[in-house]
C-alpha cells in the first residue's frame, strides 16, 4: 500500500476509534439516566426519587393482582425476584397484562412506597411458541418466566 | 519499488465502473430471482401457515416484516459505511457510488421497521412509542441516513460530496453496536434478542423457518435495488465514458 493511502486509512481507523471510545464513555456516564424504568430493587433501596414521575419494570407476581368490584382500580405487586413493590393503577391494562408477565409502569412512589401507575404497559418477552407448546408448558410448569437480569441492568 | 499484491483482483476489478456494470448486470436476475422466490414463499408461509402466539395470537407476525427490516437497515449501514471508508482510503469511485446507491434504502428499511414496530407495539405493549434504547438508536439510525444522503444532495461535487458523507457514516458506524446492544446494557421495554448465536432460539423452527426465509428474500431484495441504483449511478456519472456512448447507441 502507499503512504498516502496508508496515512488515509490510519485517519480513518482514528475516527473510528476516536468516536467509539468519545461515545463509549458518553453512554458509561449517562448510564443511569438510559435506562427506562426502576427495578424494584432500586425502589425498595431507595434509589428512585419520591413524588415525581417515574416509570418501574417488573415481573407481576403470580396471585398478587386484586381488582376492584365496583371500579376499573387493580392492585399488584410487581418483583425482579429480589424485591416486591406493591403499584396501583385505574385504567385498562393492556392485553397481554398477566401474572408471571414483565410489565412496565410511569407513575410516583407515594409516601406508603406504593407506586401509583398512570400508565402500565406490558413488556413482551422474547419467547414465542404455538398456544399448543404454551399449554402443554403452563402445565407442565415450566412456562419460561423473564430472566432477573430483564429488570436489572 | 513494486507495489505489494495484497489485495485480490476482484477488488481492483471492482474499481473499474464499466467491469461493475457489466458483472452487475449478469447477477441482477439471479437476485431478482431469488428475491422473488424467497419473498414470495417467505410470505405465504408467514402469514398463512406459520402458527400463531401464544400470547400475541396473529399479531405476532408482523415480525417477518419487523425483523428483516431492522436487519437490513442495520446491514446496509455497515455497507454503506465500509463502502464510504474504501472511497475515502483508495480514492475508488465505484465504492463511493455504491454508498450513495445504499442510503437511500437503508433509510427506507430503517423506517419501515420503526413503523412496523410501532404497529406492534401498541397491541402489544399499549404504546406506539417509548423512548428506550433500543427504540432511540434505531431512531438515530434514521437521522444518520437522513444527514448522509442530505450531505449527498447539498453538494454539486460528487467527489467532495461523497468525502463529506463517507465520514459523517464512519462516525454514525458506533450506532451499529448500541443498536444491537442496546437491550443488554439498559433496562428497555423492547424484549431482548429471541436469536442468539451461543443458545437455542426462543421460538419453534416453524416459526423461525419463514424468518429466516423472509431474511434471505430481504438480502436479495437490497442486493436488488442496490446493483439497479449502483448501475444508474455508473451511468449518470461516467455518460462521458466511451463506453457508455457506445451502450447507448447499441440500446
């Protein structure tokens, strides 16, 4: 190769590098702040600021879910497996809102450590499979469930 | 001193416009084949006779749309951005035209996919759109095309305009990574990778099978529309090549 293109390709190979390393640290800095929602954890620590609207993912814990007679109000407990954080919520949850289903909730920590939920989305986990396979699971028990590390980064 | 052979002829081939369009022009219709056939069984197979999901009954298979689009536009980046590096570092013009050729696109697919995506997301999740990782850098993704054809497009000099938007893809190229990363690094509501190249898939091979398919059919199709807007570009920037005179008179 000649020098002249040598030299490009190093300029090229610097720009590169220089970007990634520049953005890199960037993104390490900023790490908190990228994240979309609380885990449980960080609730229940401390970590997530009171009064101010927030979102928190979790799994909802099997047989937590109380819904009102009279209302649209339901009550869950939501879990990383470490930690359970009880969320409130008026409002149509969305379909595939279930026990043993990751979801994510916006809302604040009111001062009993509730977590009151203005919105609740549900977060699709990356298993897929015939309703068949899902049956013959559910009762088997093994109904693959989201992986703690899903709300814990 | 002799020059050291180090790279292999094809690619100094490759360099030579009329060569590429000549060699384009023979693989066009095995692609277009290809595609078509791919696309076509990819599908009926998808749509028709796959199985739906558990969960998200039918609604699910707007991934064979989703997936394959968010993998294309993924990989024309890398394309456009490795084709913009050669221009840059060799000075090789087709290699330059084949960038210009791919960002338009690679910015289709990357559109596609947020709209299909955002389709599925609101049955699916209850939310058109959320701002998490995933969901943002792929956004970016977006921007990046859109400011590297707006370089190519403010510019009357090709040669200046494709310096200018070579560099701007190079640096848009750590986008590629956080893309990919994205669901692993940060807590998103966009599920982590179903495919991972050390595990089992977290879908059944009847799933799978027509994914993969369609995937294939989406390669071809890219491979498609590329060599047709390489091969106009060849033309459009060599008209004043002998031999493109001399196709023209022959057509």
């Amino acid at each position: 190769m000649n020098p002249k293109r040598k030299q490009r390709l190093a300029l090229v190979l610097l720009l590169v590098v220089g970007v990634s390393v520049a953005v890199g640290l960037a993104l390490y800095a900023l790490n908190q702040n990228i994240n979309l929602f609380y885990s449980p954890t960080q609730i229940v620590g401390g970590e997530a600021p009171k009064d101010t609207r927030i979102r928190a993912g979790g799994m909802v814990v099997e047989g937590s879910v109380k819904r009102d007679q009279e209302s649209l109000r339901v009550q869950f407990a939501m879990t990383d497996y470490a930690e359970e954080v009880l969320v409130e919520y008026t409002g149509i949850l969305p379909d595939l809102f279930r026990e043993g289903q990751g979801i994510v909730a916006q809302g604040a920590i009111d001062g009993n450590g509730v977590f009151q939920a203005v919105e609740v989305l549900a977060k699709h986990d990356e298993n897929y499979m015939p309703p068949e396979v899902a049956e013959a699971l559910e009762a088997a028990g093994k109904m693959p469930k989201p992986a703690e590390e899903v709300f814990n980064k | 001193m002799p020059e050291k052979k180090w790279m292999p002829r094809w690619f100094y081939q490759l360099a030579s416009p009329k060569w590429c369009y000549q060699i384009t022009g023979k693989l066009l219709p095995i692609f277009a084949w290809l595609a078509l056939l791919c696309l076509g069984v990819g599908i009926v197979w998808a749509l028709a006779f796959a199985p739906p999901d558990y969960q998200q009954g039918n609604s699910f298979r707007i991934m064979y749309l989703h997936v394959p689009a968010a993998i294309l536009a993924q990989s024309c980046y890398m394309l456009m951005a490795i084709a913009g590096a050669i221009g840059l570092i060799w000075k090789m013009k087709v290699a330059d035209m084949a960038a210009f050729a791919a960002a338009p696109i690679g910015a289709s697919m990357a559109v596609l996919a947020l709209a299909t995506g955002a389709i599925w997301g609101k049955p699916t999740w209850g939310s058109w759109w959320v701002w998490d990782a995933r969901l943002t850098s792929m956004l970016i993704l977006l921007f990046l095309y859109l400011g590297v054809m707006a370089l190519y497009a403010a510019m009357e000099n090709p040669n200046t305009a494709a310096k200018a938007a070579s560099i701007l893809s190079l640096v848009g190229l750590v986008n590629i990574p956080i893309i990919k990363y994205s669901v692993e690094w940060w807590n998103t509501l966009h599920q982590p990778a179903t495919f991972k190249l050390t595990e089992k898939p977290a879908m059944p091979v009847e799933m799978w099978l027509p994914l993969l398919i369609m995937v294939i059919g989406f390669y071809c199709f890219f491979a498609v529309s590329l060599m047709m807007r390489l091969r106009n570009e060849i033309l459009r920037r060599e008209k004043r090549a002998s031999w493109v005179r001399e196709l023209i008179v022959s057509q």
